[in-house]
C-alpha cells in the first residue's frame, strides 16, 4: 500500500509539469493560436527559474523568473504571429529550438549547481483521507494550484463574459472584430498567459519536480503537453485528467524497476513517447470529433479590415 501511495504521490507531482503547461497551451488554442514553441518556453524558464533560486534562495522568486521568462518569448511568438502575421507552425517551431539552443549556452555555468535546501510543504488533514491521504498531504503548493486552475478555466470559459470572448475569437474572429472586440489584443493576452503558464511549468520542473539543470531536462514534455490539448478536446478538466494519465506512464517506469520488472531500462523510458503517439493515434481515427471540439480558427491568421 505505501508503495502504491508513493506512485500516485508521483504521478501528480510529474502530472503537474504537464498540466501547467497544457493549459497554458490550451488558453492559445482557444484564442486561435497555436505555439509549438512549448518546448523551448519550459527550458527558458527552467533555467531562469533554477539560476534565481541559486542565487537568491528563494524558491518563489524562481517560479516569478520562470513566468516572466515564458511571458517574454511568448509575447515575441505573439508579436511575429498577430501582428505580423508569420507563419504560426513555423514560428513556434523556430521558438522551440531558439529555447533548446539558448537555455544550452546560458546554462552551461549551472550544471553542477546545487539548489539550498527548500522548504517542505503538506497539507496534514489531507492525511486522513483513506487511500489517496498519504499521497495528497505533502505535494507542493503548485500541484494544488494546478488543479485550482483547471476548475477555474472550466468558470471562466464557460460562466464568464471574458471566456465567452475568448472562445468567439478562436471560433469567428472576424465576426469579433466586426462587434468591436480587440481580436490581436485578445489573443496577444491569451499568448502571454499561455506564456507564462509554460514558464510556470518549466521552473517547477527545475526547482521542485528535478531539482537540478541539465540541458534538455524538460525532454520533450512541452510536445507531449501540446498533444494533450488535442487529446483533452480542448476541454481544463480532461487536460488535468490527462496530465496524470502521462504523469503516471512516466512514473510507471521506475516503479516497475524498484519492483525488479526485468526490462531494458530504454524500453521503459520510452513508455511516456509511446503513450502519446498510441493516443494521437487512437483519435486521429475520428476526425469529425475533433473538428467538433477544435477551436474554428485554430492556426488561422486574422487580418483586420
């Protein structure tokens, strides 16, 4: 039982990487925008949040750096694309080995760089839960957050004025325009939170979830969380159930090698990569449900008249 406990532990501790930066990505994509440049954003972020927090000890500024630092290349990914209308695939796939690039020479100082000791957190009472307590009283404050944030998207998508904008200006642009709504505004400010959430994920990722720095440690987890907003339907709720869907393959492999699985440890590490291609797989097959769900102007320039 403790055993089980400490992988569900786990599992929402590497689910939480994802979840942050999926729905990030999903705020985008319900704008109309899609930014593969994931990747590079996290590692960016990674390395800005880790050298802060080496610097000044303070685990929260970190998490500050790291937002700031996805923000920041979002907004140029934001002001390539709505205003000056490059191409968004190509875009964020020069952002994402701009970041890999980038955040290789600029951390080279930091590899062997030791992290102070940080404080711990829980939740007590969570304890007392039957089951799932164990694994729910010591997560870090950020694996709350993140499923608070999911059930606050759900609110704001669909309860608020604001969302309802939001989602107009990913499905009919030019008929927001046309009612006097900023549609480049909107969707720039949906770029920056999508930023900055991307951030968020990539510092915790250096400062809680591994804490160390290594080039390329985000390892292809900002793909993987763009394959989840499809995977979701571009739903906050299923984009949380999906990120601990992969957190726990991800988690699966190490726990299969304390219990001694006889396995090539390459095998194993494959196991996250090759979930995310089985299901992208597994949803292509119905093409007409994902157009029901996709944003109608996902990946489509908007040029006002």
């Amino acid at each position: 039982m403790q055993s089980y406990a400490l992988l569900i532990g786990a599992t929402l501790s590497a689910g939480t990487v994802l979840a942050l930066a999926a729905l990030g990505l999903l705020i985008n994509e319900k704008a109309g925008i899609v930014n593969l440049g994931a990747e590079g954003m996290m590692l960016c972020a990674a390395l800005a949040g880790f050298a802060t927090v080496v610097h000044t000890a303070n685990p929260w500024l970190g998490f500050a750096a790291g937002m700031a630092a996805g923000a920041l290349l979002a907004a140029l990914f934001g002001l390539l694309v709505i205003w000056l209308n490059t191409n968004q695939y190509a875009t964020g796939l020069a952002l994402s080995l701009f970041g890999a690039g980038f955040s290789a020479f600029a951390g080279i100082a930091y590899v062997q760089a030791r992290l102070p000791e940080l404080p711990r957190y829980g939740i007590a009472w969570l304890a007392d839960i039957a089951l799932l307590g164990p694994a729910l009283s010591g997560q870090h404050p950020l694996v709350y957050l993140s499923m608070l944030l999911a059930a606050g998207l759900v609110w704001f998508l669909y309860r608020t004025r604001a969302g309802l904008v939001l989602r107009a200006v990913g499905q009919a642009p030019e008929s927001a325009h046309a009612l006097g709504y900023p549609v480049r505004r909107i969707r720039l400010a949906a770029v920056l939170a999508g930023g900055a959430l991307c951030g968020l994920a990539g510092a915790y990722a250096a400062i809680v979830y591994t804490p160390l720095w290594v080039e390329g440690m985000v390892a292809g987890r900002g793909w993987i969380a763009l394959a989840l907003t499809t995977f979701a339907t571009w739903r906050p709720a299923r984009v949380l159930l999906g990120a601990y869907l992969f957190g726990g393959v991800t988690m699966l492999q190490f726990h299969l090698q304390a219990s001694g699985v006889q396995l090539p440890s390459q095998w194993l590490s494959m196991l996250p990569y090759l979930a995310t291609i089985v299901v992208l797989a597994l949803i292509s097959r119905n093409p007409a449900w994902i157009r029901a769900n996709m944003p109608a102007a996902l990946g489509k320039p908007f040029h006002p008249g």
